[in-house]
C-alpha cells in the first residue's frame, strides 16, 4: 500500500512538474507582435498638431531573458490644428510612417518585466486633406525613441505596455507660425513625440 501510495505522489509531482514547465513563460526567441495607442507632439510642435492613434507592427530578438533588439514600424495620422474659430471644410491631417531600431533592457528577469529602451528611427511625414496651403509639407525627419514599459508573459503570448518620447532632428514639415500661406518662409517648428501604445504578440 506504501509503495502504491508513493508511485501516486511520485506520478502527482511529475504531472505538477511537467505542467509547471509547460507554463512556463517563453523569454527568449523570436516575438510578432502588433498594436496601437495614442501619439502626441511636444514644444513648438504641440499647438500645431492635435494627438491621434498611432499603430504599428514589431520584431523582437531576445537572445536572454533581459535584452531584446526590436525592428518595427511605426504609423500614426495628426490633425492640424487650426485655432479657434476656424471654418475649415476639411480637416488636414499629417500621416506619419516610419520605422525604427530599438534596444530593450529588462530590470528583472520575471514574467512581469519592467524595462528600459533606446534606439534610432526615421519616419516620413505626408500631408493630406489641403495641409500643404497652411504651409506644411511633406518631409523626411529622423528620430532618436527612448522610454519606458512592462512585458507581460504568459507561455507564448506576450503583452507589451510602453510610452516613449522620440526626439526629431532635421524635421521640416510644420511652419513656425500657425498657419503660414508664404512659400518663401522657410522657418520650422521643431518638437518631439511621445506616445503610449500596447502590443500583443506570439514567441517561437
């Protein structure tokens, strides 16, 4: 009867074993993921654009369990802000697509992950709807993301929780004044992004 009472607990401890390691949340490999949130502009850039969804779609390498290499792209659409009081019939947005290279450092090694990122980026801005009359215009800027967020494991599945702020260089596409009809003006707001977003995502 011992010996039957002992095969049991050993076959209940194997079974607790092997469901355990089945569970256990995958770290390391290749991660898909996409999603979305909410992007803002920032300095003289933040009265001119309105904040809007962002959305996006990345790739993660994670050779160990706390660092990560990611190459996304990045998407977002602005309305331009037109003060108060204005008739406009259309609302002119600018259209942001890009991409960016960003490396990602976990503070813990658990699956609730806090961590840190910084990389690299450009993105091309487009403007839409009757934008380039207010003097706005199309361009290529670059960007330099850094932030913060927190990974979320469960077995394959990963769940991604971050905000950043991305400084723009040689952005050229928002006048420095509100609205601006002069061509011949070439002075530009200059700002930065920041935005939050959650992506979801498989690993193999």
């Amino acid at each position: 009867m011992k010996s039957i009472r002992a095969v049991m607990m050993m076959g209940l401890l194997w079974g607790g074993a092997a469901l355990a390691a089945k569970g256990e949340a995958d770290m390391r490999g290749l991660t898909v993921s996409v999603g979305g949130g909410v992007e803002g502009y920032s300095g003289e850039l933040a009265p001119r654009l309105d904040a809007g969804a962002t959305y996006g779609a990345t790739l993660t390498a994670k050779p160990s369990r706390v660092l990560g290499f990611e190459l996304g792209y990045t998407g977002a659409v602005n309305t331009i802000d037109l003060g108060a009081g204005s008739s406009a019939a259309t609302n002119p947005q600018l259209v942001r697509n890009g991409g960016q290279a960003v490396a990602t450092l976990g503070l813990t090694a658990s699956p609730i992950q806090p961590y840190i990122l910084g990389g690299v980026g450009v993105n091309r801005y487009n403007v839409r709807k009757g934008g380039d009359a207010l003097g706005y215009r199309d361009d290529t800027a670059g960007a330099i993301p850094m932030g913060a967020g927190v990974r979320f494991y469960s077995g394959s599945i990963v769940a991604d929780l971050r905000g950043s702020y991305n400084l723009l260089f040689s952005e050229e596409f928002a006048p420095e004044s509100r609205i601006n009809t002069d061509p011949n003006n070439t002075n530009f707001a200059s700002g930065g992004t920041f935005n939050g977003t959650l992506n979801v995502g498989a690993t193999w």
